[in-house]
C-alpha cells in the first residue's frame, strides 16, 4: 500500500514540478514539503487541501490512494477550493464553458 509521501512523490514526477516549485505553490518550505515526502511528518488540512490543488487531485486520493470517479459534484469541490485566485474574467469564462458542455 502507497504512503502519503509516495503519492507526493509520484504525482510530482507525473506533473513534473521539482519539490521547490510544490512547495512554493504550496505555501511551506521545502524542508516541511520533504518531510511529508518521507512520512515524518503529516501535512496540516490546509497544506494538504493546497497539495490537492497544486497536483491536480483530491485530498481523498491523496490520504488514501482511492481516486474518486469524476463527478460533477467532485468538480464543483475543485473549482470552489480554487476560486479566490481566479480573476472575475477568469470566473466568467469558467462558467461561460461549464453552461456549454452542461
């Protein structure tokens, strides 16, 4: 069974970010990104929700190795955890393209 860390770590390659670049997008240093990698230490809530974003997954995945199915509810969850950082453009277009393809 995969550990929090090895999923880090295999979503890191598969995205291609280096550690340093995680953990900036993250918001921690790269010595506390490293010690979740190795499983010294387990990610706060918030740090793991951001680890979710930045990777491109769900905080279920990553705390348990189960990918969800896609749904239109678990996409709604993505795109509400990451709106603060959308401009008001940005938001019109996202919801501009979710109205086509509903």
């Amino acid at each position: 069974m995969q550990t929090l860390g090895e999923r880090i770590t295999a979503l890191l390659k598969e995205k291609r970010f280096t550690q340093k670049e995680l953990a900036m997008m993250v918001g921690v240093t790269e010595s506390a990104l490293s010690r979740y990698i190795n499983n010294e230490r387990a990610p706060k809530l918030k740090t793991l929700a951001n680890l979710a974003t930045a990777l491109d997954t769900t905080v279920d995945y990553l705390t348990t190795g189960v990918k969800p199915e896609t749904d239109f509810d678990e996409i709604y969850r993505l795109v509400a955890r990451s709106s603060y950082t959308l401009t008001e453009a940005q938001k019109m277009q996202l919801i501009e393209a979710v109205m086509k393809n509903k």
